[in-house]
C-alpha cells in the first residue's frame, strides 16, 4: 500500500524524467511501477488515494455464527477439553460424532479471545536468569572445557575427547581420548591440568555448557582445586 505522498512524489519524478526526454515505461520501471498502475493512480487528472483500506469486504458465506463460536469457547474450556490444545479437541470430538469447527478456526476463535496458551499437564514455561558471564584478563582465570564424539574406526563406534581450553591464552592445558564419559576420567583431568599450570593455589572458574550430570560432577569433584 502506497500512501498519498508517496504516490505525488512518484507521479512527480516521472513527469520530470518524461520531461528531460526519458521514456514513460522507462522511468515507471525505475520505481518498480507499471504505465497502467500510473494511469490509475492519475484518473481524470488527479492522484487519487489508496482505495484498498475502505474496500468493503463482505463476510465470508461460511462464517461461523456467534452461537457456533461460543460453542467452541465452551468445548475448550470444559473439563474434558481445558488440558488439550485443538489438534486433540477436534479429533476427540469426531470420535463422538461430532463436529463444530475445523482445528483452524479453534485457534483463531481461542486466540481471538486470548485464549491461546499453553493447554496441556506440563508445567507452565518457567522464566530463568542468565548463566553467569565471566571475562578472563590472565592466563588461568577462566579456562573452558568439553567432552566430543569423535568417530571411530568402526561405523556406530565413538571415542571421547576430554578437552580444557584457556579462554584467554587458548590453550589447550588438558587433553585425553577415553571410549566413555565419565565423570571420574574428567576429574582426575582438570586435577592434572590444574597441577601442570600451577594455579592451584589461585582461584579459578572452570567454565562448562549445560551438560550431563557426570560433567556437572566432574565440575564438584575439582571445586577447591
């Protein structure tokens, strides 16, 4: 939709580019604009506006009525149903024979009532703060750490690769491939790179993603390292 403004500055600056000798459809093109979207723009010699937004636009002929629509607020809201979003509702219903509405029109009726939530037995999104950031200025202040797949020499067959990171040298202080994940292989890991580096008696954060439990271990059997 272009505004009224818009469309005289359009108007204007072709007439001027016809003007200096361009051609018509040449200098509509330069506006992405079309000869004959000019011409409607410019009836009878004036720049008429955007008719589009006043159009009157009928309701369509299979329009849900205000009972039907009721009738679906009272299905979803019933005890049977409050738990369940649409996509169960309307099957469940047509199991019993009957039929209100499409899953579509479930929707737009629950959200035109601002009733479109979470509808099942799961707990409610709960909101969580930030991990806590850190910023290292030094060598072994914040060092990070993870455990990879990496392939092996059989197909389905994996080794994993322990790995300690400095964040602000990058260097890699500890390193070991094991066939599993354990929590204990990891601790006795970052003992060994605390012990090689010499940092055992200065604090250090050992920073990890949110892993599984042997990892979020390993980080509890070095705490005070």
């Amino acid at each position: 939709m272009i505004s009224t403004p818009d469309r005289q500055t359009a108007i204007a600056l072709i007439n001027e580019a016809v003007t200096a000798g361009a051609r018509r459809a040449k200098a509509c093109s330069e506006l992405e604009i079309s000869e004959r979207t000019l011409r409607r723009w410019t009836k009878d010699g004036e720049v008429r506006p955007d008719q589009r937004p006043v159009v009157p636009r009928p309701e369509p002929a299979n329009a849900l009525s205000a009972a039907e629509r009721a009738a679906v607020l009272d299905v979803c809201n019933s005890k049977e149903f409050s738990s369940l979003p649409p996509s169960q509702i309307v099957p469940k219903l047509a199991d019993q024979g009957r039929y209100l509405a499409s899953e579509s029109s479930f929707y737009r009726i629950l959200r035109a009532n601002g009733l479109q939530h979470h509808r099942g037995r799961a707990k409610s999104p709960v909101k969580r703060e930030p991990p806590t950031s850190y910023q290292a200025s030094a060598s072994c202040e914040v060092w990070t750490w993870d455990i990879t797949w990496m392939p092996g020499p059989v197909a389905g067959m994996f080794f994993y690769l322990y790995l300690i990171v400095d964040i602000f040298s990058r260097k890699i202080v500890g390193w070991e491939v094991h066939e599993r994940e354990s929590a204990d292989m990891a601790a006795i890991l970052i003992r060994q790179a605390v012990l090689a580096e010499g940092c055992h008696l200065s604090p250090l954060v050992l920073h990890a993603d949110n892993g599984s439990p042997p990892l979020v271990h390993a980080r509890a059997c070095t705490a005070g390292q």
